[in-house]
C-alpha cells in the first residue's frame, strides 16, 4: 500500500504554532526536552486540499476548523490515501 511516508506531499516543515510543534515534536513535560515517539508524524500540504469549504472532486478532501483561521491535516506515516503521488 502507499502511505504517507513515501508521499511527496508529506511534509517536513515545521509547524509555526506552539500547538502544532507540540503535536509534531511533543515535549517531555517533565524534563522539558523532545520526547522519543515510535512513529513520525507530519502535515499533508497536497495542493487539492480545500481549506474551510466542500471538496471540489469527487475523490478530494479538505480540513476546517470553527474559527476559519487555521486547519492542518496531520498523518502518521503509515497513513494512505488515494491522492498519494510517489517522491520523485
């Protein structure tokens, strides 16, 4: 099966918000330093996601959230979808 781990639109990009990081690098609340996670988890940035409206095709995809103002599609790497387009 594809998955995201191979995907060219799994990206490696850090987050700019502190909540975001926290997902993708969570910090050890005890010790305040990185915790070691058993799988890499990243944001989708395929180009055909919507943001806050109905997908366009039949087989598209968005994400929303109630403000508007910010939505992330985060995966874990062993995640497929039929939008996967192999890195090149």
């Amino acid at each position: 099966m594809t998955t995201c781990k191979t995907c060219k639109h799994w990206t490696a990009k850090a987050p700019k918000s502190f909540a975001a990081k926290e997902i993708f690098t969570p910090t050890d609340p005890d010790i305040y330093k990185p915790m070691q996670m058993p799988f890499e988890v990243r944001e989708c940035k395929h180009p055909r996601m919507t943001f806050c409206e109905r997908p366009v095709e039949p087989n598209g995809f968005g994400v929303a959230d109630g403000s508007e103002y910010m939505a992330m599609l985060i995966t874990a790497e062993d995640f497929g979808c039929v939008r996967y387009e192999e890195v090149v």
